[in-house]
C-alpha cells in the first residue's frame, strides 16, 4: 500500500505518522500539504515537498492551534511510491 510507503518515508525523516483513510473525501489528482502551522521559522515543509515532489502550488496553509499535527500529506492518484531517499546528514 502506497500509504505504508509514505508512513515509513515520514518516519525515517522523524515524523510520527497516522494513516487517516479519506474515502469520505473525493480523490484527488496530484498529492497535496496541508501546513497547520503557517510558520517558516523551524519549518519541515520544504524538506516535505522536496522527499514527496510537491510542488508549491500544491501546499496549502490552514492554521490550526486546536490540532496536534503540524501537517497532513494526501496522497493523490498520481502519487509515485519512489520517493527521493531522505537527505542523511
């Protein structure tokens, strides 16, 4: 499952992970970001998109204090399961 790809990803990058299956939602094409935090200070956002290839078009910020996660990785129908190696450094 493409889901398990990208939960393991996250993780090796040192985020903790939830897989939330969204068939309530409608699918949608290209893999998105949603940015809780509207911070760029501190920001993991770019090492995101980079590892997943999300382009900026494709990231969207929705502050949001009364959540626990900073942000949320949906996977798209064009979602490619190789995904760059994280950078080691």
């Amino acid at each position: 499952d493409i889901e398990l790809v990208a939960a393991e990803v996250l993780g090796e990058l040192g985020f903790t992970a939830e897989i939330i299956n969204g068939e309530e939602e409608a699918v949608q094409e290209q893999t998105t970001i949603v940015d809780f935090t509207g911070s760029s200070k501190g920001s993991s956002l770019d090492v995101l998109a980079a590892v997943f290839g999300i382009e900026s078009e494709d990231i969207s910020i929705e502050i949001n204090a009364n959540t626990d996660a900073n942000y949320r990785l949906v996977l798209g129908e064009l979602f490619n399961a190789c995904i760059k190696a994280p950078e080691r450094g």
